[in-house]
C-alpha cells in the first residue's frame, strides 16, 4: 500500500509526475529493452510499431495506469506513454473486435460477464485529472463492442 502511494506521488529528476518510480531508472536513447524487461518484468503484450515495437505493462491490478513503453529497432527504450487517456477511450467504436480494443489499452482491470444478456463488461480504472473514473466496454457474445462509457468511480462512494 505505501509502496504504491509512493509510486503515484514520485516525481522524476525533473520534478514531473509520474507513474511508477521505475520509470526515473530508464533514459530515452541509452536504456534497452532488456533494461525495461529487467526493471518491468515479462509484458502483458508486444506490439509491433512503426520502427520497432511496444511492450505494454498495466500497472496495478486496476490501473490507473497501463504503459506503453516504446522500444526501436536497436534495442533502444525511446519512451513511454500511458494508454489509459480519453483520447484511446474515444478510438473504441461500436464494431471493434476484443482484440482491436486490447491493442489499444491493454488488458482490462476487471471483467464482469451478464449471462442473460450474453454480454461481457471490461473495465480500466483511470486518473482523469485528479479524480479516479472508470471506462466500460461492452461486449455481446461474439466479443464484438456494443457500447463504452466512462463512469464515476463506485469506490468513491463505497462500491466495489
């Protein structure tokens, strides 16, 4: 619990916020890829990228974060970014595939399946600005998304 308090309230050398202390071991240009598996652990997924490839890590069980850390076609770390944002939220349309919406998240903190409506529910927990929400996506039983919606976080108001 206070490791990972610790890890949301780090800041990097710079002073800027950021997600997990790891992240200030790690330098654009000079660190490798065996460098972030070695701070990060095996990768949750590799995407294959434009000059190289990503290697996708949430963190936490439920988030709030889930990074994508950009690795070129040396070897070389080149960054990060997190793929919890509205933006990728806004990319999830009626029609994708699951895996179309794994590619751009990550894998979701929490599954819920309604087997009257043979629907499956995932859910990442996400910082939006200071405040915890989460964004649901639906699925109908060939895990093609029905809907997505972002929602307040129950857990504010002592949900689960």
């Amino acid at each position: 619990m206070i490791a990972s308090l610790i890890s949301l309230l780090a800041c990097d050398s710079r002073g800027r916020a950021y997600e997990d202390v790891r992240l200030d071991r790690l330098t654009a240009g000079e660190s490798t890829e065996r460098d972030v598996r070695q701070l990060f652990g095996v990768p949750s997924a590799v995407r294959d990228m434009a000059g190289g490839k990503g290697l996708v890590y949430p963190l936490g069980p439920e988030g709030p974060h889930t990074l994508l850390m950009r690795i070129d076609a040396n070897g070389k770390y080149q960054g990060r970014e997190n793929l919890l944002t509205r933006d990728n939220f806004n990319r999830v349309t009626r029609g994708q595939k699951e895996s179309d919406v794994l590619g751009l998240l990550g894998r979701p903190g929490r599954t819920e399946k309604y087997a009257l409506k043979r629907e499956t529910a995932w859910e990442w927990r996400f910082l939006d600005g200071n405040d915890t929400r989460v964004f649901v996506v639906t699925f109908d039983a060939g895990g093609t998304v029905v809907t997505s919606v972002i929602e307040e976080d129950p857990r504010k108001s002592g949900g689960a």
